[in-house]
C-alpha cells in the first residue's frame, strides 16, 4: 500500500492537465519509486508532460526512445524529443 501512496496523491493534479505532476509520476514509474517500475506507464506520462513543453519529460523520453524502454527503439525519436528539450 505505502509503495503507491505517491501515485495516488498525484493522480488528481496529473489528471487536471499539471505537467509538472505528470513528469514526476512518469519519474515514480521510470524509477520504481511509489510506483511498480513500468516504462509504458512512465512514456505515457513523460509524453504528456512534454507535449506540454516540459524539458526534463521531452529528455526522458529521448531517453526511453533511445533505450526502447516502453516504447520502440527509434533513434529518429529519440533525437527529435532531445532537439525539443533542449530549445
């Protein structure tokens, strides 16, 4: 129960659009912590985030991109979102 306790407080403000509580859950499921390790889930809420503009969330999912973590290897991707996190 205590291991997605943070989940849960940040459902409602991810739900409501908060790019910044979506980059940090899409962080909780990329790392595991207060949330099962799940890479789909963590690309899910990255991607939101950074289609919002938040830099750290277009990175990562450069990153997992890059890695094929979640989502298919796609080099082509992966530098596409590094370009937008880093204008």
């Amino acid at each position: 129960m205590r291991q997605h306790s943070r989940t849960f407080l940040l459902s409602p403000v991810t739900n409501q659009g908060n790019a910044d509580a979506q980059e940090g859950l899409g962080f909780l499921y990329y790392m595991g912590d207060g949330a099962p390790k799940d890479y789909v889930q963590a690309a899910l809420w990255f991607r939101k985030a950074a289609e919002q503009g938040d830099a750290y969330a277009q990175k990562m999912l450069g990153d997992l991109y890059s890695d094929g973590q979640g989502v298919p290897q796609d080099h082509a991707q992966a530098a596409a979102w590094y370009r937008q996190a880093a204008t």
